[in-house]
C-alpha cells in the first residue's frame, strides 16, 4: 500500500502500489511516500532531473534544493526548514504561474491576419522578464536569460518549436528628470518626489509601452511630504518634455533627478 500526499505534505488518496513512485510536475505533482521510511531512505529527485525552477534564481532566493525540500515536506528536522521547504514549493509554483500568464499575455496581443511588431514571425512568441526586487539591477543579464529560456523551454508546448519561444531581456531607455523649480522647495519634498517617481518607474512602465507626460506629471503633483503633510502646488520641468517615446523591446527606467 503507498500512501500518497500532495506537495504541502496533505493526505491525498491511497492505493495499492508495488513501486516507490515520485513525480514533480508542477501544480498537478504528488509524491509517493512508503510509511515507515526512514528519512534516509525517502528517494527524492535530484535538482537537475525533477526542478522546473532555474538554479541560479535558486540560489539567490536562498530557497533549498527540491530534494531537500521534499525530504523537509515529509521529515523535517524542524519548523523551521519544513518553513523553508513549503517556501521553495511555493515559490515555484508562483514562478510557473507568471511565466505561463506572460504566455497568455503575448498571445492574448496577436490578432488574425496582423502580426505584432513585438513578435518577429507568426506563431512565435516573444517574452520579456524584469528582476525588480534585485538589489543587483532590474535588467536581466545573459545568465539568467538563458536560465528562464531553459525553464520554459521544460514547459513549451509540444507543438511549438524552440526557436519559436524568444527570450529576451528589454532594452533600457534611462529617462532623466530635471527641475527648474519645484514648490514648496524644501529637501523632504524633494525626496519625497523623487520616491514616488522611482515608485511608479518600478511598478508601472511596461515593454513598448510610452512614458506619458500625464502620468509622470500625475506622479509629481501627487507627491505627500510625510514629514509635514505638505502637497506639491507648482513644479517646472526642463526635461523631458513631453511623451517619453519607448519602442519594441525597449523599457523605461529612471534615469538621473535633478530638483
């Protein structure tokens, strides 16, 4: 008889079964535990055969490998490490719900009979990913494009070819800004203005998507100085001026401030 649970180590369903099966594939992955087992004696996948999550992105997450995290799930040691373990499940799962969704999004964008600039042939789809919880940089070095090509490569479609599925880090384009003047001129609402702008360059610029005067403008006069509750009333720009335009590939980031 094998017992079997989910990957949170929930009670699943038994049957009969002459053969210690383990299987992680995704969402949908259960994983076979003979009771009685020492923890020893648990046969968990190694990182390279079962993991769809890039080792690199891994490691810096401090997340534990996937053997180790199957072995805690089922025998912890303590608290803490079937903490760590129910993490790094998590934490894969997540990541393979938002590149699937980033699929969806590139494909949602092709219309019958037109094909995107953003997507160079029919059929193909192209996807851009950004690390902006990094303290290292938002755009994504040769590494780690080649580590997210090579997880989704695991879960493409049968039908669609390698060659098929793009993996790109967007270009940046550094947007500066430069006041004449801003009023009140006092430095706590200077720095104020310039947290919410590098708040809305982080949250709200997308690939190919325009950087509109409204909405930086918007930004700006929405600025609260915590300090004092003081609001922006009147600010001039030298630069930009104007829609920041941003093409294919390309990403606005914040560039200098200068108030």
């Amino acid at each position: 008889m094998v017992e079997q649970f989910d990957r949170y180590g929930n009670p699943a369903r038994s049957e009969p079964d002459d053969v210690l099966t383990a299987a992680v594939r995704g969402a949908s992955e259960q994983i076979a535990v003979v009771p009685g087992l020492a923890a020893t004696e648990f046969a968990v996948p190694s990182e390279d055969s079962g993991a769809l999550l890039p080792a690199g992105l891994r490691e810096r997450r401090g997340l534990p490998s996937i053997g180790d995290a199957l072995r805690e799930m089922h025998f912890p040691s303590s608290m803490d490490s079937r903490g760590a373990a129910r993490r790094r499940l998590v934490y894969e799962e997540l990541f393979i719900l938002q590149i699937g969704l980033a699929l969806l999004r590139a494909r949602a964008k092709r219309e019958p009979g037109r094909v995107f600039e953003i997507t160079p042939e029919v059929g193909q789809v192209t996807v851009y990913f950004m690390r902006d919880e990094d303290d290292s940089g938002a755009i994504p070095d040769g590494t780690e494009v080649a580590e997210v090509k090579a997880a989704l490569d695991l879960i493409r479609p049968a039908n669609t070819a390698p060659v098929d599925l793009i993996v790109l880090a967007p270009i940046p384009v550094a947007v500066d800004f430069s006041f004449a003047s801003v009023t009140p001129n006092s430095s706590s609402l200077k720095t104020a203005i310039k947290a919410n702008l590098a708040q809305f360059f982080k949250e709200e610029t997308s690939v190919a998507v325009n950087v509109l005067a409204d909405a930086y403008s918007s930004v700006i006069f929405n600025t609260v100085d915590t300090t004092n509750g003081d609001t922006v009333t009147s600010f001039v720009l030298t630069e930009p001026v104007g829609d920041v335009d941003i093409t294919t590939g390309e990403i606005a980031i914040l560039g200098n401030i200068s108030i």
